[in-house]
C-alpha cells in the first residue's frame, strides 16, 4: 500500500505546479515579460513629442512638399509611456518636421564614422564612404542609417589644411 501512495504524491506535486503555471501564464496575459530593446533610448513620462525615433511609430507621407514644415500622426510602441504638455498620459500623438528625407539633413542632424585607411595629403583629396546615423531626437523621411561620400580631413590630429601647409 505504501509503495502505491509514493507515485500519488509525485504525480500531485506536479498537478500544482503545473496548476500554477498555467494560472501565472493567465495573469501574465500570455505575454512575453522581456523588454523589447528600443525601450532603453525611451525616457519613461516624458514629452511624447520628445521622443526618440525608436520609441514611436509614425504614418509617413512621401508625397509633403520638400523643405516644407509637415505634420505626422505618430503612435508610442509597446512599453513606452508619455504624456502632452499638460502632463496627461498620451499613445497617439502629432509630430512637426520639415519634409525632408535622413541624407538631405544637416550635417548637424547626423553622425558619420571616420576612415581609418585615408591618405589625407594627396592631391585631389580623397574621399571615403562613410555610415551615417541620424541623432535620436532628430525626425526625418527615408532610413536613419545611410552611405556618405566624405573627404579625408584629419591625419595625425592635423586637419587636412594644416598637413598640407607642413608638407
């Protein structure tokens, strides 16, 4: 008899945590708990129209006029939150840019990588192909990330100029 009460006991052990399981998995909503990785760049309770490309969603007329101020409706993404300017909790919300595409930005607006193989002193000067990366709170058409012709300008700490002039 006490052999048959052993197998019972196990198989009830496993009914509750399998019980369990299945009512944490229900709470839970089914969701997966991981935090998508965009949410780091996302200021928790800030502006929305503040917000880091990454952390929204915007529908994107291709058809604005360039270099003409455009409106877009945007949607926070999952796990974001803000709030408008009279600190109210917002998911939909309008962003004001001027119609242009990421490449035809500012120099300003952007970040390129350096050239590690550029032969700065060389007549024509050379060029290099550069990743280009739009800074965060920056909004624009197109890819944040694109391809860039860029001159060679620093050697040894010396602007391009400055080696010139000591050659």
């Amino acid at each position: 008899m006490a052999a048959g009460v052993r197998p019972l006991r196990g198989l009830r052990s496993l009914c509750r945590v399998l019980l369990f399981l299945s009512q944490f998995c229900i709470l839970s909503g089914g969701e997966s708990t991981e935090i998508p990785p965009y949410v780091m760049k996302c200021p928790s309770n800030g502006l929305c129209s503040r917000l880091p490309a990454d952390c929204i969603d915007c529908t994107t007329n291709f058809s604005c006029i360039y270099g003409k101020p455009v409106t877009f409706d945007c949607t926070v993404k999952p796990s974001v939150t803000c709030v408008d300017q009279d600190f109210k909790s917002q998911k939909n919300f309008i962003i004001n840019m001027t119609c242009r595409f990421c490449w035809q930005l500012p120099e300003t607006d952007y970040e390129c990588s350096n050239s590690t193989s550029c032969m700065t002193v060389s007549c024509p000067r050379q060029r290099y192909t550069a990743n280009c990366t739009v800074r965060d709170h920056v909004h624009c058409l197109g890819n944040r990330t694109f391809p860039k012709m860029l001159y060679c300008n620093w050697t040894g700490g010396y602007k391009w100029s400055t080696a010139l002039a000591l050659r």
